[in-house]
C-alpha cells in the first residue's frame, strides 16, 4: 500500500487527500484566486486517485519525467482506453447502417468524406480531452456553472432524449446480428443489456475498461471481412483523395443527405459528453494529455479504417448483383456478404455489428449517466459500487432496460425511431459545438490551456457547416422531398453569409481598441502541466459580450423551431402509419 489511504486497494483515496496532483496552490488562473488542497474542482472525491487503467497504473501524485522510450510506452499503454472508446463506440449501429449504405447504393465514391471529417473528429475531441484533464468537471455540469440554467437544463434533456432513443438503435443492431445468426432475438437482446449493464456495476473502473478494449479488438473483425470481399484497391485510393458525387439529377438530393448522415453519424454530441467525463473518471491531469491525444489519434484510426472497410466490402459484395443500390438494413448487409463472398464474411459482420452496438450502448449510456449526475450532484464514477453510487447506476441500467424491452417489444416503430435520432442528433450537434467552444476560451475555466487563435478559426468554420447541414436535414425531414437546389441554395447562402461574418469580426476585432490582459506572465510548459481549475464557487461569472449573447438567443430560438418541427414530422408519420 502507498502513502495514500484507501478504502479500497485499487480505488479511492480517503476524503482527506493530499495536494491534488497538477493543482497549483499559488496562482491558479487568471484572477489569481487560490485553490483548496485535494479535490480542487472535482465532483465526486472517487475521481481523485491512482490511474487505474486497462493495463497499466500510475500512481496520484507522480510527477516524474517520462524518459526514455520504454518509460513513455508504459504511460501510453495506462492512460490509453477513452480515446479508442469513444471513437470505436461511434461506429455503431448506426454507423454500420449509414457507412454500408454509402457502399451498397454508391460504391466507394463517398469514402472522401472520411478524410475530411478526421481534423474535425480530432479538433472536438481534443477540446473535451482538455476540458476533462483540466477542470475535473463534466461537460453537462460546466455549461450549467458558466451559461445558466436554461442552457445547462437543455443539454441534459436534449442528450437524456437523444442518448435514449440512440441506445434503442444499438439493440436493434444486436437485433439484426442476432437474426443472421439464427439466435433468439428476445432472449439475446435482454442478455444483451444484462452484459453491459453488469460489466459497468463492479465498481473497477479498470475491469470495465478492460471489457471495453476487448470490444474494441472486436471492431477488427472488419479486417478479414474487406479480405474475402477483393475491393477494388486502386478505386479504393483514388475515391479517398479525390472528391466525387455519384449520381446526377434528382438522386443528388439523396446524395448529399446521405453525406449529411455520415457527418451526423461519425461526429456525434454524446462523444463529447461521454470522453470528457470518461477522462475525469480515469483521473487523468494535464500532465498526461499528450498521452490522451495519443490514444485519441489511435481511435481515429480505427474509426476511419472501420468505416472505409464497410464502405468498400459492401461496394464489393453487391457490384453486379440486383441489391445494388437498394439498401434495406444491416441485416440485409449480412445476407449479401453471405450469399455473395461466402457464410465467412456473413457471419463476420453479424459478430462485429453486435460488438458495436454493445460498445455504443455501453458508453452512450454511461454518457447520459455521467451528465445527469454531474448536474444533480449525485455520485458518478466506475470506482464507485452501485451500492455506493444508486442514481447513477440506475440511470445507466434504466435507460439499457427501456430500450432493450421496446426493441423486442412486438410492433414497437423501430424504424421511426431510427429516422428520429440522426435528425435529433444532425440538430443539435451545432449546439453542443457552440458551448464547447465558447467553454474553450474561458479562461476562468481552462487558464493557459485555452484555445489559440487558428483553433477559434477552424471551430468556428466547423460550427458554421454543421449549421447549415444542420438546416438542410431539418429542412429534409419537414419537407420531404426536398431538391437538389434547395440544399444547394442553403449551403450556399450559409457559406456566403460564414464569410461575411469572418469578414466583419477580423475587422471588429482590429479596430477594437485591445483591453488590458488579466493574465499573469507567460506559463511555460511545467506550469501548464500543473495548471488545474480551482473549485466552481470560486470562478468568476462570465462576462458574455453583446454579439454573443445575441449569438445565443438566435441558437435558442433555432433549436426551439428546429425541433419543434421535428417532433411534429415524426409525429404525422407514426399516425400515418
């Protein structure tokens, strides 16, 4: 046993903690206010300790310098686990669903938008990676402390709602695999969801995680798959690098929906959430950020090469055949890779398609969980027994139970359901973008970690296009039938209107007279190392300028409409069925 007592031996330290690892007990951001010894801002006190990860541990308190390569490694393999998770966990159902969709109508003459998508996958991450080391508060909990109650009440509910109706996709996946295999759908869904929820409820953060990366080994059952099926490799590389439209006419508005889909698909608003409250369970401290980015660039990997396989086994699988262009479901993926690359590849797929929604149940779950406690106050970590931690483990087992009943529940709107949430989530990703940037440059929030200006100005572009893609699904799904000019006349105007915008802040801002700085001297690399966020009562409130309070009320007033209309599509079409 070390210094640190623990009532448990792998687990926590006792109330009483010595100096939380990286808080600086002198200047501790920009006002130069103190913080308290031990749990600086944390929440829950489980969440200050050893890192206890899949494979490794590093002991609180240890501030060494990693030197030498086999010294870096053994860090990198501790502190590996929430980027390959949250990445992995987002090629789930709906993914195999939107990415073998892509490869069945269309070939492999959308895998660019991958390519494109990897700087924005890494940019939102990259940001909650720092939120979560920094300021050991969630994601839910900062929007509530910093933009009000409204605000922090719309994230809880809009991610309770869509997160819910997210895990009801994950067990239909488990549904279809399950089919394939010629198992009991009933019974193995509800096994399903007992799995999961019991993996979670042993109050060892390190052997849910180690479940967790066996899954994600799972995910490589994918590999062989694009073995069997010979994809056109030269075709493969071109279509990567070199975007194209397939299609012409009236089927390019069915085109750049499906574009649309795969964006809202690969980059979703429970990732942010989910990692950011995953790094402060772990215990990870801006000492070991560089070794999160690591394993987030590793889980982008994955997550890439996962999506282009399915791309390219399914465009293989169906070439030449009549399935080709008339994507039904990732069932009927399974038959195809049976009937035409051999039962191999079939089953295959139905394995890895059941390994994926079990992931994406897991962590999208545990997503909801950790928001709704950290807003409550309740305790929420995988440190903690259900005993010790009762709402949030019936949070996360509830929202697991209710969606595994209504999939196998006989005439239960699946595929409304489906429909639902990619439009919820192409909704309000915007939303959840916008606070994760304005979180970003808060310096009460982050101090020196916060962002620079080229990362303001990516952002902000990305912020812009999921708003107008953001439009143009709503749009689809109120106006059905929406034209290929329409989208067109919507990405355009929301382009020219970006650029107008940029245009008018660069000038604002230069002829702005400059405020004087409340920063101290220049931090450098040991101070940032150390830098943590002192306790939420003792941030002053944020001073929110006119344009973007303005900002604000006119994403209020968006998503108020956006929604609304939504639900009332959804609505007439489950009464018209």
């Amino acid at each position: 046993m070390d210094r640190h007592a623990r009532t448990r031996a792998d687990d926590r330290p006792t109330p009483v903690a010595p100096l939380l690892e990286g808080t600086n007990p002198v200047t501790t951001h920009a006002t130069h206010a103190r913080t308290r010894p031990g749990r600086g801002a944390t929440l829950d006190e489980a969440h200050v300790g050893d890192i206890h990860g899949a494979f490794g541990t590093i002991r609180h308190g240890d501030v060494g310098a990693r030197r030498g390569l086999r010294v870096r490694l053994k860090t990198l393999v501790a502190i590996v686990g929430p980027g390959l998770i949250v990445m992995v966990g987002d090629n789930d159902a709906g993914a195999f669903g939107t990415y073998t969709q892509a490869g069945q109508n269309y070939g492999t003459r959308l895998l660019w938008t991958l390519l494109l998508l990897v700087p924005v996958l890494y940019v939102n991450q990259e940001m909650v990676v720092r939120l979560g080391a920094v300021t050991g508060v969630g994601h839910a909990r900062l929007i509530l402390e910093r933009f009000g109650k409204f605000w922090g009440a719309f994230s809880v509910i809009d991610l309770f709602l869509l997160n819910a109706l997210t895990i009801i996709t994950e067990f239909i996946g488990i549904s279809l695999g399950l089919s394939y295999l010629g198992l009991p759908k009933v019974p193995g869904v509800l096994l399903a969801a007992v799995v999961v929820i019991l993996a979670a409820s042993t109050g060892s953060f390190r052997r849910f995680e180690q479940v967790c990366l066996a899954l994600v080994a799972g995910s490589l059952l994918l590999v062989p798959i694009v073995v069997m099926a010979h994809p056109p490799l030269a075709q493969i590389g071109h279509d990567f690098v070199v975007p194209g439209l397939p299609g012409g006419g009236s089927e390019l508005s069915t085109v750049m929906l499906l574009i649309i889909a795969i964006v809202g698909t690969t980059v979703a608003p429970w990732q942010l959430f989910f990692q950011q409250s995953y790094i402060i369970d772990k215990r990870i401290t801006p000492r070991f950020i560089r070794y999160e980015k690591a394993d987030l660039w590793l889980g982008i990997v994955i997550v890439i090469l996962g999506a282009g396989a399915m791309m390219a086994f399914s465009t293989a699988a169906f070439a030449g055949h009549p399935e080709a262009g008339n994507f039904t479901d990732a069932g009927g993926i399974a038959t195809g890779l049976g009937t035409y690359v051999n039962r191999t590849a079939g089953v295959l797929f139905a394995l890895a398609l059941i390994d994926a929604s079990i992931i994406g149940a897991s962590a999208v779950g545990l997503a909801t969980a950790y928001a709704i406690g950290d807003v409550l106050g309740l305790r929420h970590s995988l440190h903690r027994s259900p005993k010790e931690a009762k709402g949030f483990y019936a949070i996360f087992a509830g929202l697991l139970l209710v969606a595994a009943i209504i999939v196998v529940t006989p005439g239960s709107p699946l595929g409304l359901l489906t429909e639902g949430v990619q439009t919820l989530a192409g909704v309000l990703l915007p939303s959840a973008t916008v606070f994760l940037l304005l979180l970003c440059n808060d310096r009460e929030v982050l101090g020196p970690w916060v962002n620079g200006r080229a990362m303001n100005i990516f952002t902000s572009a990305v912020i812009a296009l999921l708003v107008m893609l953001s439009i143009v699904l709503t749009a689809s799904v109120v106006f059905t039938g929406l034209p290929s000019t329409a989208i067109l006349a919507i990405l355009g105007g929301g382009t020219a209107l970006a650029v107008l915008a940029g245009v008018f802040l660069a000038v604002y801002r230069r002829l702005r007279p400059q405020a004087a700085t409340t920063d101290a001297a220049p931090h450098d690399a040991e101070d940032r190392a150390t830098w943590r966020m002192p306790p939420l009562s003792l941030l002053a409130r944020p001073q929110l300028s006119v344009g973007r309070r303005l900002g604000l009320m006119v994403l209020r007033a968006y998503l108020v409409l956006a929604v609304g209309m939504v639900v009332v599509r959804v609505v007439q079409l489950a009464v018209q069925r």
